[in-house]
C-alpha cells in the first residue's frame, strides 16, 4: 500500500484526534525507523519516551513469544506469577515497602492515584466534618486525556469543550513552594506532582520544592504523588526521575507507564505502605486502601504485560542503560547549548527540552507553532523528535542510543537550525 493510500485510509476511517506529520512509518530496528519509501530516521522521540530498548529488541520479541506461547491472559480472577515479579521489582525500585496496582496506560495509572488518594480521604479518621477530597497540581502539568486526568492537568487547552470537569483540583505555579503553603485547604488531601514535567516543556522540579512538599505533605497529613509516567524507570539517568532531583524524598504514590513496556501498553501505580488511623479507630496501611471492589481493570497486568516488562527492565538494568542515559544525555546537553538557535537546554539524563530562541518565532504560520516547523524540518533531514509547547523540542532516544547516533542527530539539528535561521534573516 502507498503513502497516499495509508493516508487515505486515516482520513476515511480514523477519528482525526492527532495532528499527524506527514510520514507512514513501517518498520524500526534499534534506534532507527523506516518509512514506506524506504528512508531512514534515527528516532529520538522513541515513540514519545516509550520505546526504552528501541525497536525490535530480541529481549522483548523473546518475551512476547515464550509468554505468548505460554499464557497471554487470564483476568485477575486469579493469580500469576509475572504480575507478581513485577509487582516485586517495582517496588525495590522505588526502594520503599508497598505494593503495586497495574493498569494499561499512563492515564490509568493516575486515575489509580487520583482514586487512592479520594479514598484515602474517605477512610481516613477526620479532624473535621467533611472529608477531604481536593488534589493539588500544577500549572503547566500534564496527567492524561481521561475526564479525571484532564481535570487533574494544568492547561487549558486540553479541559476546552470539555465541562464540567471533575471537581477537586486546584492548579498552583509550579517550582513554588510558598503559593503550595498558601494553597493548602482543610479539604486538600493529595498533592499529585511530575518531578519533572514533560509535556509542558522539560521543567525539573527544583531540590527545594520537592523537598518543601515532602515537609508540605507531612505537617498536613497530605499524599505526596508523583507521577513518573514520562520521567521514570532510567530515562533521567536514576531508576526514579524523581532522585535525580531530591534524592531523599520519599512519596506515598508513584504512576508509571510509557518505557514500563517498552511498547507494549502497560501502566501501573505505586502505593506505601505506611499506616494511618481509620474512621472506626482502626489502624490501615495506604497500600491496602483500595480493595476488592473499589479499583480495577480487566487487562491489568496480564501475564504477557508484565512479562514483557520485566524483560525490558532486566535489559535496562543488565546493559548499564541508566548509567548510559546519565553521561550520554550529559553530552548531548552539552552538545546543544553551544548550537546557535537554541536559547536553552533543559532537562535529566536522556529526558531532554531543547528550546529555540524567539527568531523561530517567524517560522510560525498561523496553524504550527515554530516547533512543530522545526520538528517537521528535522523530519525531513532525518531525525524524529517531539514539540512540547511553542519553542520546546524534546529529545528522547530510546536507551539503547550510542555516541554515534547522538552525533548524528546533532549534526542533523545543527545543519537544520542553520538553514531556517538563514531563511528566516
Ligand atoms: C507525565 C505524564 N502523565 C500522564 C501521561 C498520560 O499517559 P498515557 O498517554 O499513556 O495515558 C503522559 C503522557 O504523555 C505523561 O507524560
């Protein structure tokens, strides 16, 4: 099939809900794709953060195969022994008791967090009439496209056309510790935070605000959240994006998703265990608050799920990967700041915001911000790479990446930039 008839095909069939560029991928291998022509990218957006071992890694076709001979799915109904490792692995991960509930996307993990926390809420004993229900986030965040994560999300854009929105989300600046303090209310329970945000630009969260929330969090008998869904399991350069900032905190809920699977959909939520008195004066544990009944869902981590997981998990730790993302995204940080065009480099590790200075501002038409020109541009010379916002571009190769496909993508951004700055003067 051609290029005009795969875009045909969108066009007749598929619910227009993505700006598409004008590109049919067929096949990847490692941390290169190729198209239906038969040209060539190095994929430095990795499927948005996703595909951690790149493309086509014999560690989780292998994966696929024996579970998928083996057993694919069973309902959680009953018990099976991936969903268990997985669950184990995960929490000596974040190196701290609790237990672990698996869903099928990033939106899913949060709605888990959102629910323990209202739950939470609900159980715990009251110091005041009411029970508490409100979360805290953050200008700029981003949580998810389901009516609870756009609630929680904080940006406009993705809540228009869609009220009324879940109530019990108040938005603060983010970085600001002073407007959290000030923010707090008797209904705030939780305070749901990416210790560094992605889509709304690579933002790390500084030292100092995670700790102040960890203190927020502890004075008032709040939640302390994070979600990890674009920053964590080894991109920032620490199994916890979070560490890589304060590595000290520890939080009452972590949701994950994105590289857990390494393409394969999986999400899956973090809870402590860490006691707390119920309303009849009995003492629970947080990782036990949501019980038969109260959370589920039918393909939470099915036996191939997490078996592809725990594969993608073993190669990241096996391979040195998060040692890997740690130096070669210091490198590549590096690399770009002396480009000319870009005004600042932002981020941890391989998690990365390239933001172009305001001469790009004149590349806009109207209809695409300058980053989605440059990206497209990018595209065109070779290289995948994803917009977050007007001027941020996020760079974010798959694990697997070596020196020398970071050159390569930066000789490409490099002769890029160079050309549309000289078409722009
Ligand atoms: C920080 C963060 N949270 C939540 C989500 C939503 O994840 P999903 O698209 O898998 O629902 C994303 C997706 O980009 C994300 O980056």
């Amino acid at each position: 099939m051609s290029h005009p008839e795969t875009k045909q095909l969108f066009a007749e069939y598929v619910a227009p809900t993505y700006g598409r560029y004008d590109l049919v991928l067929e096949r990847g291998e490692g941390v290169r794709v190729w198209d239906e022509r038969g040209k060539c990218y190095l994929d430095f957006g990795a499927g948005i953060a996703v595909s951690a071992l790149g493309h086509g890694h014999p560690a989780i076709v292998e994966a696929l195969s024996r579970q998928g001979r083996r057993l694919i799915h069973t309902s959680n109904l009953y018990f099976t022994r991936p969903q268990g490792e997985l669950a184990k692995r995960l929490v000596e991960i974040v190196g701290t008791p609790g237990k672990v509930f698996f869903a099928n996307s990033g939106a899913e993990a949060n709605e888990a967090l959102i629910k323990l926390a209202k739950k939470y809420g609900n159980d715990e004993k009251r110091k005041s009439a009411t029970a508490r229900f409100e979360i805290i986030t953050f200008e700029q965040s981003f949580h998810g496209r389901t009516m609870a994560g756009i609630s929680a999300t904080g940006q406009e854009k993705v809540k228009l056309g869609f009220a009324p929105l879940l109530p019990g989300f108040r938005h603060l600046p983010f970085n600001d510790l002073g407007a959290v303090e000030r923010g707090i209310s008797e209904e705030t329970v939780a305070i749901l935070v990416e210790p560094i945000q992605g889509e709304g630009g690579i933002n790390p969260a500084t030292p100092e605000f995670l700790t102040g929330l960890r203190r927020l969090c502890d004075q008032h008998g709040l939640l302390l959240m994070f979600d990890e869904i674009q920053c964590g399991l080894g991109r920032t350069g620490n199994w916890c994006g979070w560490k890589t900032v304060a590595p000290e905190v520890v939080p009452d809920a972590v949701s994950w998703a994105k590289a857990i699977g390494g393409g394969f959909p999986l999400g899956a939520a973090w809870f402590r265990a860490k006691s707390f008195t119920r309303q009849d004066g009995s003492e629970w544990q947080l990782c036990d608050v949501l019980q038969p009944g109260n959370h589920a869902t039918t393909y939470g981590g099915t036996p191939l799920a997490c078996s592809v997981s725990l594969a993608v998990l073993d190669t990241v730790l096996s391979n040195g990967l998060v040692e890997k993302s740690a130096s070669l995204g210091a490198f590549l940080v590096n690399e770009l700041a002396a480009i000319p065009g870009i005004s600042a480099v932002r981020g941890k590790g391989l998690l990365i915001g390239m933001e172009l200075d305001s001469q790009f501002d004149n590349l806009s038409d109207g209809k695409r911000l300058p980053s989605q020109v440059v990206v497209n541009k990018l595209m065109e010379n070779g290289l995948l790479t994803v917009p977050a916002g007007p001027r941020v571009i996020r760079l974010l190769p798959p694990l697997i990446v070596e020196e020398e496909h970071v050159q390569q993508a930066l000789e490409i951004i490099q002769l890029t930039l160079r050309s549309l700055l000289s078409s722009i003067g």
